[in-house]
C-alpha cells in the first residue's frame, strides 16, 4: 500500500459524532491518522470510533464538552496518553442543527451567549490545550470549521454569523502567534452542506442557494474532505492565517 499522508500521525476532531465531523474523523483515519472522535454524545462517539476501527483503522471516543475546560483538557491528556501526540486538532463542533432564523429583537441572551460558549469558546479551549503538545512536536496543524454566512451577512442568525465571524478572526490571530513553531492554522468556511443539519432547511432555501453558485450543485460533506487531508498534511505547510471557501463558487473573497 502507498503511503498515506497523514500516517503517524494523531488527530482530534470535535462534534465527530455525527454530519460533517463524522465524515471528517472517518476521512483523516482512512488517510492513516489515529483519530479522537470527540463528541459530547458518548453513544454516537462509540460508534464512528468503531466504524473507523472496522476498517482497520485507529480511533478513540472521548466524551468531550468543549465548553468546558476541565472536558477539554482531560480530552486532550487521554489523546496524548493513547497516541503519543497531537498532530492535527480539527474544530468542529458547534450548534447549528435546528437553529430557528430569528431577528435580534427575539434572539435571548442566554441563546446568545450558548452559541458563543460552544462555537467560539470551545476552539479557544481546544486551541489552548493541544498547543502545548505541538510546540512540543514543533508542528501541528489546527483547522477551525467557519461558515460562508460570514461572507454573505446571512441576516436571522446573527449569534450563529456571529460565532463564525468570531473564529476566522481567531483563525488569522493565531496563524500570527503560533507561526513561529510551525503550527498552521486556517479554517475551512463551507456554504450550505447538506448534512443532518443542513437538511432541515426548507426545499425553497436550498434551491436558492444553489442558483447562487457559479458551480450549480448542492454541497455534500464529502466535498469538504480533500480541502480538511491538504490544510491537515505537509503539502499546506506554508499555508497559514487562511480562510478557504468550499460553496461552489457563492462568494469571493
């Protein structure tokens, strides 16, 4: 067998329980990675792990909730416990699945600050914990899942835009600090997928987004996968600070 481009090395990726984490943490094992399917949902944890390992491949559940530091960092000690190393930390876990579009006017401070609590401050925890392992390494790679809606200004989910806005911007600040000791970190800013998630909104809408597109086809998870193996594998190493959007051809930026 060839290969692969990310053999030996170790991976973390949040909300992998399910959708595009799913299709993520699977994607990485079969390129040979050892894989952490962290996921606050410990049944469905144990089941991507399996299917990675049914193929004969690495994979450990960790139940994780990336709010809250001391989840994290226990996460994160196991990993390295178990593989040696953190290589690669993908940050994708947030909440979008049944976001209702809302005005600001009924957008409630306690929804407000749970979006930003899971989205934005549970990268910053993420981050903060598996940086000291890849100084270590001198290496890592960390890819932050963004959203195209920060480049349209979708209006209706401004805590969810918000969040997004919020990580690239973390994105570009940490490619600045972390640069020194080879640690990347870009993101990855899709436009409608049509995971479990993006399947919940209407026909109407995601016909309206395709016809938006330069390349008019709906967006599969699947589509996400050979962007998340480059920015995780050498061939991106001096790619970093960066934003690349995976819509077809919606916007430019």
């Amino acid at each position: 067998m060839n290969e692969r481009r990310l053999d030996g090395k170790s991976a973390i990726v949040t909300g992998s329980g399910q959708g595009i984490g799913r299709e993520y943490a699977i994607r990485l094992a079969e390129e040979g990675a050892s894989v952490v399917v962290a996921e606050i949902n410990e049944e469905n944890a144990e089941r991507v792990a399996g299917e990675i390992r049914a193929h004969g491949n690495k994979a450990l559940a960790i139940k994780t909730d990336v709010s809250l530091e001391q989840s994290v960092n226990s996460m994160v000690s196991r990993t390295v416990d178990e593989f040696g190393s953190v290589d690669i930390l993908v940050n994708n876990a947030a909440i979008y699945y049944g976001l209702a579009y809302k005005s600001i006017l009924e957008i409630s401070t306690e929804e407000w600050d749970k979006i930003q609590v899971v989205n934005l401050k549970g990268p910053f925890l993420c981050s903060k914990a598996v940086v000291p392992f890849m100084k270590l390494r001198g290496k890592g790679k960390i890819v932050n899942q963004a959203s195209g809606v920060f480049h349209v200004g979708v209006p209706y989910l401004l805590h969810y835009v918000t969040s997004k806005g919020g990580l690239i911007s973390m994105t570009r600040a940490l490619a600045r600090e972390l640069g020194e000791f080879s640690i990347n970190v870009n993101a990855i800013a899709p436009g409608l997928v049509l995971s479990e998630a993006g399947k919940l909104r209407s026909q109407e809408r995601i016909d309206s987004l395709r016809n938006q597109r330069s390349i008019k086809k709906d967006i599969l998870p699947k589509d996400l996968l050979g962007t998340l193996v480059f920015l995780c594998s050498d061939e991106s190493d001096l790619i970093t600070g960066q934003t690349i959007i995976v819509d077809g051809g919606q916007v430019f930026s």
